[in-house]
C-alpha cells in the first residue's frame, strides 16, 4: 500500500515537472531577453537623450533598428557597403575568425527560415549500407549514355544546415519520404528532437530495409 502511494507521488511529480519546464523556460527565456537586451539597451541610449523606462521599449527599438538594417541590405548600395565591411573584417585576423562564425550561423538560419527556394525536395540519401541521411535535392541530370537520373544532393550537417556538402547519387540510392523541406529542415537544426510524424510508417522502413523495392 505505502509502496503503490510513493509509486504514484513519484509519476504525478514527474508529471508535474514534464508540465512546468516548458512555462519555466519561456520564463528564463523572457527575463534573459529583458535583462540582456532591453535593459542594456536602455542604459545606453540614456547616456545620450533621455528616455522614459518603458518595460519591452528597448527590444522594440532592437527590431526596429534590424528592420531599417534589412531595408539597407535589399538595395544594390546596401550590399556593397556590407561586402566592404566584410572585405575589411577579413584582413583583421582575430575579428575575421569571429565574423566567419558569426556568418556561417547566419548562412545557416537563413536556410532554416523555410523561405530558401535552392532546396527543390528532402530525401533520405544511402551513405552505407542501412545507414541512410536526409538530404536536399538541389538538382538533376540525366546520364546521357545509360539514361539514369543523378541527383546533386546537399547532405548538410546539424544543427546549420546551410553547411554540408554536395554530393552526386543516382535516384535509386534515395526516398522520397514525403517530407516537406521544412519538416526536414527542423529535424536537422533540432539535432534529430522534432521529427517529422511520417518517420515511423511501414512503406519508408520497408524501403530503406529493401532499396532495390520502389516506394
């Protein structure tokens, strides 16, 4: 009886605990932004004008001023005065290491958005036997002498999937597992957390189990 009462505290504590870290973190979340951002921001603005304390007032201008930013660098003037502050960092050697980091996690996001149009389909690409990778296709051709397709695949690396390399695979050696690219893209920068929900069907298993069968 005393057994079954602390077997049943344990799994509803448990329960409990599963139900607050996803409250807890957005509120670790929302403080951190607060007192890195918004507050750092304020300080400092306050030495040159100022401006009523205003909870959020500073991430606000934060998002303003990456808007006025975006607005710059969408115009021809706007990336050529970026490429020379880029052109300039890479002569400094400690801020070059720091601005390739930063630009590689840049490049990366900008792929994990969704909006990219370079990734045509996801696929699942065999590298050894059983073992099978997703992968984006970019683009084909057809082997003029024997008619197979070949496909020029990005196989990226997590959690940046705008890195990677490129590799040329026939079509046989790929699925098709009715991802779509933003499916896909979420479990790579999720570093395999957030799946897509058809990973587990009867057809893909049979398949990467039996390549030689079609889908």
């Amino acid at each position: 009886m005393r057994k079954g009462f602390f077997q049943h505290m344990g799994v509803c504590i448990f329960r409990g605990l599963l139900a607050v870290i996803p409250l807890a973190l957005c509120v670790f979340v929302i403080t951190l932004v607060y007192n890195l951002i918004d507050k750092n921001i304020m300080e400092f603005l306050e030495k040159f004008v100022k401006i009523r304390q205003i909870p959020g007032l500073g991430i606000l201008l934060l998002l303003l001023t990456l808007y006025l930013v975006g607005l710059i660098v969408s115009n021809i003037i706007g990336r050529q005065f970026f490429k020379i502050l880029e052109s300039i960092s890479e002569r400094i050697p400690f801020v070059k290491v720091i601005y390739g980091a930063g630009k590689q996690l840049a490049q990366g996001l900008s792929v994990a958005d969704g909006q990219s149009k370079a990734f045509k389909k996801a696929l699942l690409v065999k590298v050894r036997e059983e073992i099978w990778v997703p992968a984006f296709l970019m683009n084909s051709k057809i082997n003029t002498k024997t008619g197979e397709e070949l496909l020029f695949v990005l196989i990226p690396t997590s959690p940046t999937p705008g890195s990677g390399f490129v590799a040329m695979v026939r079509a046989s050696e790929t699925i098709d597992p009715g991802w779509t690219v933003e499916e896909c893209l979420k479990a790579i920068v999720s570093v395999g957390i957030i799946v897509p929900e058809k990973i587990g069907e009867d057809w893909i298993i049979e398949k990467m189990a039996n390549p030689e069968k079609q889908a």
